[in-house]
C-alpha cells in the first residue's frame, strides 16, 4: 500500500473518530477560544477597574498621632487622602485585611517640626498584601510632595534657593516601543498558555487514537493490514497536529476579536493578522513535538488511564521557562532559542513585543525544535514496530 494513501487514510479516520464524540471534539477545539479571551481580558478590564476605583476613590488612612501634625493632616486631604482616627486594634486590622495601609506619626512630631529635625512620620502595611499596593504608592507620594515642599519653604526662608538643594535634575527617557507597552499584559500569560495549548493541544485525539486504541482491541486487526508502521503513526501524528492548530487559530481569532470589541485597555491588546500568522509559525514545531512525545509514551501504556496518568506531569513542563522568567529574568541570548518551551516563550515575548527576529534565530530555532520533534516522532515509529504493542492486556 502507498504510504501516502495510508497517512491520507488513518488521518482521516482518526478524525472521523473523534468527530463521532462531540463532546470531546467541541472541549479540544473550542475551550481555548473560549478561555483565552475570557482569562486574559476579564482579568485585565478586573485589574483596570480595581486600579481606576483605587486611584480615583477618597483614601481613608487611620493614623495615629493625628494631633500632631495638622498641617501634614490638611494636606494630605487636597490629595484626595482623608485621615481618620486609629482604632486600638489597628496592627490586627492590617494583617486581616481590614485596612489597607495606615500612618503613624511620632509623639516627637511636633518637636523635631520646630526644631527644623527631620519629624517621622510611618506608613504601616503588610507588604505580603497585594491590596496594600496602590494606596501605599499614593499615601507614599503625598507624603514625597509634602516633604519636598515644605523643605524648599525652609530654604526659601532662609535665603537660599531651592534648587540647591537638588545638584541633580533626574528624568526618564522610556524607549520601549508602544507594541512593546501594549504587549505587557500579554507578555504575562499569553505565552504560557499557547505553549501548553500547542503541546497538548492534540492530547484528545492521540490518547484515544494510542492507548484508547489497544484498550478496544482495534488496533491489532490495523496493525495486521500491511500498511507501513511509519505512516499509521505519521496519520496518527498529523490528524492531532490539525486539530491542534485548528484549535490554535480559533483561540488566536477569538482573542483578536474580543479585544477589539472590549473596553480601552483591551483594544490595546493588538493581535494583527500578521502576528497571528508569526505565532502559529512559533508553535507549529511545539504542536509536533507534543503529539509526537505523547503518542510515544501513549502507545507503551496498557490502558487509557494509565496513558492520561502522563498529562498530570506533562502540563507542568510550559511552566518551568515562565517561572524561571518570571524569578530571574535574564537577556536574550542565541542559545535560549535551542530550549524547548523556553525558545518558544522567548520567540512569542519578541512576536508580542513587535521585535525584529533575525535569520539566526530562526534557523537555531526551527533547527533544534523541529529536530526534537522528528526524533520523538521516529520513537514513536519505533514504539509501533514493537510487536508487543498489539498484544492486548
């Protein structure tokens, strides 16, 4: 039998396999168009609501030692803080999440004020709270401006100019391009997620098409026929790569759609056709790799169980450059492109960020990934030709 026509076939009836159990076909298509937009848009309008109410809202600071600074008091209410009086229990309130952040003013305020000493003044958080991030920032640069002010009234009072006592006039030159700035939020989960729903965006179909298949006793009578071994596995392989690009390009349509449909800071969530087709690109050899490693270790497994066991393991792996990342971020070097899952999450940072990827870097990267995957891919040919695999247990 041609081998064509034998990949052409399984291919077909693989899908034709699936096709039958619409459950099953609609969560491996269809959940990541549906969770990607919904996890990455809902949590970022979440966030820009929370940080607009925060920084738009009246902040009330329980402070104690209020009546020793009533001038820091009446400032600080025309920055839109309101200071109120301390309860008893206030470090306990704190740390339940009761308050946010609070101030302290020393007894010594007044004293160390006339003195021309410089008076303390604490803000009190729990830093392990992310709640306490805003309104500390806020409560911390209107205590800066006081402070600034009030220093540059004492000089002024004094005969001397102000700008003495700043030798140094500092600003910020940000050459981060404005994709660059758009793909922020993107460049947090986004790559993450389309490297596992690249890995194991064929798992449906490989693990019912392998293990699934043995389980049935269907697979004796197909490995019978004399078809070459090679092209069963490569149908096998192929039918769940279409799969999970058909999935990839949905979730990819699906997020272009509804950030441009959304509120403000969605709609900066810029996903052009064109970055589309760089990220399909990028993930292709990762769907590859995925099918073919899966249906490598599916294949030696005795049951459907024991094939699934493999996942619970194999979802972590994604995870492993992203925190790496995310704990210790390091400049991108030539050799990081040669490290599955990591080259991935480095070429979609560059795809999200509208870098300039060069010819090296593609050729280091299509070079290693699609080597694994052809590698695990003659593993799985091997696994096939193995004359135990039809013995059913």
């Amino acid at each position: 039998m041609n081998m064509l026509s034998t990949l052409w076939t399984v291919l077909i009836k693989e899908l034709r396999d699936i096709g039958r159990d619409h459950r099953t076909l609609a969560l491996t298509v269809l959940m990541g168009p549906i969770l990607l937009p919904a996890l990455i848009l809902g949590m970022g309008t979440l966030a820009e609501k929370r940080a607009k109410t925060q920084l738009d809202k009246v902040l009330e600071v329980p402070t104690i030692g209020i009546e020793h600074a009533p001038n820091l008091v009446a400032f600080l209410g025309t920055q839109g803080i309101k200071v109120v009086p301390a309860t008893d229990t206030l470090e306990q309130d704190i740390r339940a999440q009761k308050v946010d952040v609070a101030l302290r003013i020393s007894d010594d305020y007044a004293e160390d004020w006339k003195a021309g000493r410089p008076a303390l003044v604490e803000i009190m958080l729990d830093s392990t709270r992310r709640d306490s991030g805003i309104p500390s920032r806020r409560l911390q640069s209107a205590l800066a401006a006081y402070s600034g002010q009030v220093g540059a009234l004492r000089l002024l009072a004094r005969g001397i100019d102000a700008s003495v006592a700043q030798p140094v006039n500092v600003g910020q030159l940000d050459l981060a391009t404005p994709e660059a700035k758009r793909g922020m939020l993107l460049s947090v989960m986004l790559p993450y997620f389309l490297i596992i729903s690249a890995f194991l965006g064929g798992a449906a179909l490989v693990l019912d098409a392998t293990a699934g298949e043995r389980e049935r006793q269907s697979l004796e009578p197909l490995l019978a026929t004399p078809a070459s071994r090679g092209a069963i596995v490569s149908g096998k392989i192929l039918a769940a790569c279409l799969l999970g690009a058909l999935s990839l390009l949905l979730t990819l349509i699906a997020l272009k759609l509804s950030a441009q449909a959304s509120s403000a800071m969605a709609r900066q969530l810029d996903v052009s056709l064109l970055a589309i087709a760089k990220l399909l690109f990028v993930l292709m050899p990762m769907l590859l790799i995925g099918t073919s490693l899966l249906t490598f270790l599916a294949s030696g497994a005795k049951s459907l169980k024991e094939a699934q066991s493999h996942m619970s393991w194999l979802m972590l792996l994604p995870m492993i450059p992203t925190i790496v990342l995310m704990v210790n971020p390091v400049k991108t070097q030539l050799w990081q492109f040669s490290v599955p899952f990591l080259a991935q999450n480095q070429l979609l940072l560059k795809v999200i960020r509208s870098e300039p990827i060069d010819a090296q870097t593609w050729a280091v990267y299509l070079g290693c990934s699609v080597g694994l995957a052809l590698l695990l891919w003659a593993g799985a040919v091997w696994r096939y030709r193995q004359e135990k695999l039809a013995i059913s247990t």
